[in-house]
C-alpha cells in the first residue's frame, strides 16, 4: 500500500497487490494514466517506500536502490 496526503485529499495506490516473475520472464506494467504503474515500479527498485506491505527480490526485502 502507498498513501499519498495533498491537502485535504488522501490518496490510497496499490491496494492489495501481489505478483510473482518467473526467473527469465518478462512482464509488462500497462494501465491508464494514474493508476500507480511508476508508483509500483519505483517502490520494487527501491527508489520509493511503501506506506505498508514489503517488496522482496530474491527472497531480500527490498529497502534500497537495487
């Protein structure tokens, strides 16, 4: 889950979500404008927290930059 807080507006991205990637596979993020495709990418590469739930890559959390 990540929540994002503007002013009076509180916004909740990536509720409930889950996936794995199969080792030598490649997978595809597509999905209108706004609805959390970077916010995903840059929370499992580390460059942005989630408000609550964990990313793991190999079986490591994912904390940090990769």
């Amino acid at each position: 889950l990540k929540i994002f807080k503007g002013g009076a507006r509180t916004v909740h991205s990536l509720d409930q979500v889950s996936f794995d990637v199969e080792e030598r596979s490649f997978l595809s993020i597509v999905g209108p404008s706004g609805c959390g495709k970077s916010t995903l990418l840059k929370i499992t590469a580390g460059l942005l927290s989630a408000t609550s739930g964990e990313v793991s890559v190999d079986g490591r959390r994912v904390e940090a930059p990769l």
